[in-house]
C-alpha cells in the first residue's frame, strides 16, 4: 500500500473543502429560490379577494355547475401541469376588481382563460381589461 505524502493528504482536504464549499452555495442559491418564489406567490395574492385567498382553496380545482365538462377537464390539465411543476395556483380565483378567472398561477403571476364556447373577440370584450395588469394572460382553448 502506497504511503501517502503531505501534499497528496493536502490536496485530498483541499478539493473536500472545494466540494463542501460548491454545496453550500447551491444550498444559499436554493433558498434564494424558495424565498422569492414565496414573495411572488404573496404579491401575487394581494389582488385576490381575501375570502377567496385562504390556504384551502389553493391547489385544488373548483368549478361551477355552469361549466361543461370538456371546460373543467381543460382546467384540470393546466392544474395537474402547475401542480407538477410545484406551482401554487386557486381556480375561479376572484380579484378585488370582482372578476373571476379559471385558473391563477400564483407562482408566476399567470392567469389561464379557457375559451370553449366564446369566441376571440367575446373574450377580448369580456374580461381582458378587467384583469389587473400585473397579470400575464393566456387564452387556451378546450
């Protein structure tokens, strides 16, 4: 068995500590994540009507007897979408303007409009400019 020397034992805790040194980075990196992801969600939030905030109603789908199921179903893919790749999200979220939407990602500020019976320009008339602008917004058909 070969004897080891004081430089290979020196560069053996050398390169340990540059890999302890890369983890705690991408650690501090990490939670820079989850920390402003947590602040967009809450931002995010603060158009919501507070009734319709709570922890509850978050990641899970609701719908209205009104909607048809091809409607719902389209919700619930975008909902499994999000929740896949952990974004939090509320369905029929209603903003304080009091216009309610299908489907809210709280984690990057999009709202999901699904369009089955309305046409382009109903929707464009409908809700559009009643959503507040911080807001992205995609159309997706059922």
């Amino acid at each position: 068995m070969e004897h080891m020397t004081d430089e290979k034992i020196r560069q053996i805790r050398e390169r340990q500590h540059k890999n302890k040194l890369r983890s705690y980075q991408r650690y501090l990196i990490n939670q820079q994540a989850k920390r402003e992801q947590f602040f967009a969600v809450n931002r995010n939030l603060q158009w919501v009507k507070t009734a319709n905030r709570i922890g509850s109603l978050r990641n899970c789908l609701r719908w209205s007897s009104g909607e048809n199921k091809e409607h719902i179903l389209k919700k619930l893919d975008i909902c499994m979408d999000l929740k896949e790749n952990e974004h939090e999200f509320l369905t029929e979220a209603i903003f304080k303007t009091g216009k309610r939407c299908d489907v809210l990602d709280l984690t990057n500020g999009t709202i999901y409009e699904i369009l089955h019976t309305e046409t382009d320009e109903m929707f464009e008339e409908n809700k559009v400019e009643k959503y507040p602008d911080e807001f992205k917004l995609i159309k997706v058909k059922a």
